[in-house]
C-alpha cells in the first residue's frame, strides 16, 4: 500500500461513506499451502457489543471459500472512484504523469457463521441493497422458500472482525495550488470517474492548504 502521510485519510466518517458508497471489496487471503486467492465480494459495515465487523456471504464451492475457512487472516480493499492526471496539468508541466484514487484496506478475521446467522445476513444484504425496500421480490423474505431451502446449503455466511483500518485518498495533495485547481478544473470536464475525484478534491482544497 501506498501509505504516505499526506495521502493518509483518518476520517472515519468519510471511511465509512467510501464503504457504504462502493460496498464491493476484493477479500485476499490465502490457504494452507500458500496459494492466494481473492474474491469481490458485497460487505456491509456492522457493529456489535463495541466491535465492528464486515458482513456478507459466498458460495462454499470456491477456492477462496476453502481457503478463509483454513486460514481466517484477510485483507478486504474497496475501491472508491480512481483516474489518470496528466503531469501536462501541473505548473512545472515535465513532471510524471500519476493516478489519483480513493482506497481503503481492512484486516481482520473472518469467521462463518451459523444457519441462522446466515439467514439475518442475507435479509439484512437484500433489504440493503433493495434500498430497503421491504416489498421488493428479490428481498430474501420475500424470496420461494423452496429456493432458499435449496440455495443456502450452498451458502457461507461470515463476519470479519475489523482488527484494523487504514485509507489512502490519494487526491493530489503533494501538489501546489495553482496544479491542485488545475486538476481539479481538467477533471471536471471528463467521464464520472474524474468528476468523482475533482469533487472530492475541491471538498478537500481548503484543508489541504491550510495544512500546508
């Protein structure tokens, strides 16, 4: 990871927005005979008794599956919006090119969880992501018993116990501020993923130079 101090983010609130915002994560982790395996799986945030976890689930035929299972230490990434910025935008333009991204990486211990835990996570997974729409046909309560009596054998559900948190918004704050406004002026005449970044860059100007 690419953990510089500048880019460093200890906003949990913002942590947390960037998660809830792209829920889906790349869980690494690796098995007994050291292969590595990762998978993008939807995790949502959630707390119990003052600890915070990472929920979700994964069919139990996988190789990643086998392999949490043997060795519980995972690291989940989530990826936030991300985006070229041409060194052409700087004050001094012969200076390399770069990327500017929004991450966060979480290690934890993943544990599976029991048959009717699993049935808590996926009601509480589907009515999420339904934009907790209670009457929807595809929120698990609403779903042909005999699917689900046929589905969640197959099902894995588990909760990773956060152990820690760190986040890299990589937003071009090594930058001075004439650069700064000029990346923030070029990314906002791109596609989606630029606007992203400039949005979150001109939210961050005032801070970053005030630090600086």
């Amino acid at each position: 990871m690419y953990d510089l101090l500048r880019h460093r983010e200890t906003d949990e609130r913002k942590i947390r927005e960037l998660i809830n915002q792209y829920p889906l994560a790349l869980i690494s982790g690796c098995s007994n005979d050291h292969q590595p395996v990762a998978a993008q799986l939807p995790l949502l945030w959630n707390s119990l008794d003052g600890q915070n976890f990472l929920i979700g689930h994964c069919m139990k035929s996988t190789d990643h599956y086998r392999a949490f299972v043997e060795n519980p230490e995972v690291l989940a990434v989530f990826t936030g919006p991300e985006c070229y910025v041409s060194g052409r935008w700087y004050s001094n333009p012969q200076t390399p090119s770069t990327w500017n991204y929004m991450s966060v990486y979480v290690r934890g211990q993943i544990s599976f969880v029991s048959d009717q835990e699993l049935i808590k996570i996926m009601h509480e997974t589907t009515r999420h992501f339904e934009n907790q729409d209670k009457d929807s046909p595809t929120v698990f309560k609403n779903l042909p018993k005999s699917l689900t009596d046929r589905l969640l054998p197959l099902i894995g559900g588990f909760r990773i116990k956060v152990d820690s948190i760190k986040a890299v918004f990589k937003l071009s704050q090594d930058r001075d501020l004439e650069s700064y406004q000029n990346i923030v002026s070029q990314l906002q005449h791109q596609g989606e993923q630029e606007k992203a970044i400039a949005a979150a860059m001109q939210q961050r100007l005032e801070g970053v130079f005030r630090e600086n």
